[in-house]
C-alpha cells in the first residue's frame, strides 16, 4: 500500500464519506487496537456526549461499535455522530502518532455529510456547532427516507442530459403524486435519483423517448434520507436548518486546507460563506463529478479517503480510471483501429469531452489511500 509522508500530503486530497447503509468499517478494530483505542474512543464518547448535550438523542458510540451493530433509518441521527467522529479520530491519529499534519494537504472534499467533516477538520466549526443542528433534521429527514427510492440513471451511451432529466422529473412531479429529483451527478453518464413513493418507477416507465435508449436505470433495494434534494421541502428541513446554521457561533475563517464544495463543484468557501454554501448543501444535488475532475485539473497525485469504509468516491474514481485504461489500450501503431472504434461507440461519453478535459487522462495514476486499512497495516512505532 502507498506510503504516506509529509512529503506525500503536499500533493494529495483528503476525501471525507457521506452516510452509507453500513457505517462501521474497521472502526471496532481500530477501537480494540493498543495504540489507536484511546483516541477512537475519547471521539466516540466526546461525539456520544455532545449529542446528548445538544439534542434529545442518547446514545454510546463505544458501545455501538464494540457491539458492531449496523445502521438503519432509525440509527441515522446516531450515524451522523459516528461517521463524524470516526473520521475526526482519524485526522488526531495520522497526526500525533504518524507525524501526518492534516494542514499540509493540498485541498480536501466530501460527499454529501463528508463536507460538513471537513470544514469542521479545516477549523471552520467546531464540531458541536454543527452537530446540534445535523441531529435536530436527523429524525425528520429519517422520516422521509421510508417512502423513498433512490435510482441509478446511467447511460452506456453518449452522456446524459442534465436538462432533459431534470424536465422530466418536473413532468412527474406535476402529476401530483410525488416529488422525484437529482440528488448527485457522479459523472457524465451518470446520476444518483431519489423519489417518492412509484415516481422512480414512473420515470423509467416513461423515460424512453425522452432519454436515448441507452439509458437505463437500476433501483437501489435500500431506503435514503432524502438529502440534497427538493423531498426535504415537505417538512421544511432546509429553512429550519439554515436558520440554525446562521445562528451558530464560528464560521469567519477559511478552511485549511482550502475545502471543494460539492455544491458548486469549486473551491468556494471563503472566510464568511460557509453558512450560505451549507444551506444549499441540503437541498442542492452533490456535483461529485466536478469535485473529480477538479481534483485531476489540480495535480492531486494520492486521495485519502477518511472515515469507515469509503465507498462511492473510491468506487467513481475506480470506474473513471477503468474507463479511461480501456480507452487508451484501444489504440493502436496507426492511430484508432476497429477496436478503438468498437471501444469508442461503447464510451462515446468519454470520447466526446478528452479532447477539452485532457486531465481526466490522469486518473489512471492517481493513487488511492483507504485510511483505515493503512492505519491498521501500519501500526505506529
């Protein structure tokens, strides 16, 4: 696995993960571990004391992990705390017991509740600040989540159209029967949709011949608190929220390192946006997609992914970097032959945008860091 130095961090991002329907991850290993245990603990039982403090929920972050118990809707509000934590005791141990200074990194990002983590490891928040006003929607937005269904739109053709998809969600929605909507763009062939009720159902039903018929979409079996979308409109979690957010102490320095917002898909925050920027983060689909390629327009060479069990960032990059090695291995001593061209019609997505975004070309080299998995591969001296 990649060794990590002070001089690995200058050209490096760190990525912070969202929620996920499993949120352990090696999390009790690193709990039991001699060297590791005492800091992972003092951030679960700080996180466990806070919430307690600043909302109506109780809950033992220790006792959730030693006892591995996995998420579920109703675990959410304890999940916001744990990932949170969890990735906090991460950035303490890669510095006191690895020399790693968080600070030297060149940029850090983070998918959907990974950018509240990483304005709060960039000395935006603290912490508490931002928790009391996560758990206070946690219980709302865990409500919703029971009637909703996330789908996976993606085309194995040319890329998707952003505006004929967002038209027709709108075509269902008028239909009044249910609020359906982006909630990320994880490249330019794909997109993550979540709906209520049948609309996920209902667009597939009727989204031929609005969408090329390369389009195809596959439900998620699992349900989703419906963040990053208008579903939370139903129980005006965004306003209730950002009246909080804009209320909470803190907030008027700039991140460090410089954070990209998912939310505008550019570094962004600067020493007195961040509340702005986090009121739209609710309800405003996630512009992954754009945070990538930022990262490789950027020079990033190493991604470390904090927290338990990274999954979709890793997973985008994997297929980008998949993509683009099949692309290239189509080539041939003479320039594209048939199976360049047979590679082609299969990513004409791909194809269309190299020739601009030459920097996707380095995806293949970028080298990717699972924190948790180096931490226990390389115990501290």
């Amino acid at each position: 696995m990649e060794l990590l130095t002070q001089d690995t961090l200058a050209s490096a991002a760190c990525a912070f993960r969202g929620y996920n329907v499993t949120n352990l991850g090696r999390t009790p290993e690193l709990l039991a571990h001699a060297a590791y245990g005492p800091i992972m603990r003092r951030h679960l039982e700080e996180a466990s004391k806070a919430a307690a403090d600043l909302s109506s929920h109780r809950f033992d972050l220790v006792e959730r992990v030693t006892s591995r118990r996995e998420s579920s809707l109703a675990t959410f509000a304890e999940d916001i705390a744990l990932i949170m934590s969890v990735e906090m005791a991460h950035l303490e141990i890669m510095r006191e017991l690895h020399g790693l200074d968080y600070r030297r990194v060149r940029l850090a990002f983070g998918y959907s509740l990974g950018e509240v983590t990483a304005l709060v490891a960039g000395g935006v928040f603290r912490l508490e600040e931002v928790l009391g006003t996560l758990l206070s929607m946690a219980d709302d937005c865990a409500d919703l989540a029971t009637d909703v269904t996330m789908g996976v739109l993606f085309s194995i053709g040319p890329a998707l159209d952003l505006t004929a998809i967002e038209r027709h969600c709108l075509h269902i929605c008028s239909q009044g029967h249910g609020v359906i909507a982006i909630s990320a763009q994880l490249a330019p062939n794909a997109v993550l949709l979540l709906g209520q009720g049948d609309t996920v159902d209902r667009f597939r039903q009727s989204m031929h011949p609005v969408l090329p018929p390369t389009t195809h979409l596959r439900k998620n079996p699992n349900r989703w608190p419906p963040l990053h979308t208008p579903l939370l409109w139903r129980k005006q979690i965004p306003n209730r929220a950002a009246w909080t957010m804009f209320q909470m102490p803190g907030g008027f320095v700039e991140p460090a390192p410089r954070v990209l917002s998912l939310v505008t898909g550019e570094i962004s925050y600067n020493d007195y946006n961040s509340r702005t920027h986090l009121a739209r983060w609710l309800d405003e689909p996630q512009r992954l997609w754009d945070a990538i390629y930022a990262t490789l327009t950027r020079g990033i060479e190493t991604v470390i992914h904090l927290g338990p069990e990274p999954n979709l960032i890793p997973a985008t990059y994997k297929r980008l970097s998949e993509n683009i090695d099949a692309q290239l291995k189509r080539r041939t001593m003479g320039g594209f032959g048939l199976r360049a061209v047979s590679g082609m019609a299969r990513r004409p997505w791909l194809t269309a945008i190299l020739p601009s975004r030459t920097a996707l070309l380095r995806a293949p080299v970028v080298k990717h860091v699972i924190l948790e998995d180096w931490l226990l591969e390389h115990p501290p001296a």
